[in-house]
C-alpha cells in the first residue's frame, strides 16, 4: 500500500471550512468571544447585545454614558479583535 502525502489537520479543517462556506460564521463567532477579553470585563458587563452585520460589530449599551469614550477607542479594539482572530472579520464598530 503506498502512502499519501500527509497534510496538518489544521490546514485540512480549514479548508473543509471554506469548502462548505462555514470559515466566515467560525470567525465572527470567535470575533464576538474575544470581546471581553479585548473590551475589559468593566466594558463587557456593560454591553448587552453583540451581533456583526456587514461586516461592522453592532454594540448595544446599557450604559450610554460609555458611548463617548468607547467612540475614541473604536479603531483599537477593531484591530485588536481582528488580530484575535487573524483574520479581517470586522471594518467599524456601531455603538448603540
């Protein structure tokens, strides 16, 4: 019996992933796991929804006195979840 090339399972499981259209959702739902980790569990107790839609990450507020100050901190925690992740998943972030 003559043997195959072998391959990392890792590279097998992603691209298994993008053969079925599955890669995109495993990465926002990551996206949306890291949130507290890259907000800080102050911030995270404080958002009560968290969806990606166009490829923005809709954030709802309990706290709106938190608006402003997470307006300026935006493109941080664009690129720090983004790199959570290592792919780019999300362009903006909509607080609401």
């Amino acid at each position: 019996m003559k043997r195959r090339k072998s391959e990392p399972i890792d590279e097998v499981l992603m691209r298994f992933l993008r053969l079925y259209g599955l890669e995109s959702p495993l990465n926002e739902y990551r996206l949306i796991e890291f949130w507290p980790e890259v907000a800080g569990e102050l911030i995270a107790s404080a958002t009560t929804d968290l969806y990606i839609s166009n490829q923005k990450l809709i954030v709802r507020l309990s706290q709106p006195a938190l608006r402003a100050d997470l307006m300026m901190m935006r493109n941080k925690f664009v690129n720090e979840l983004n790199a959570k992740v290592g792919a780019n998943v999300i362009i903006d972030i909509i607080l609401k």
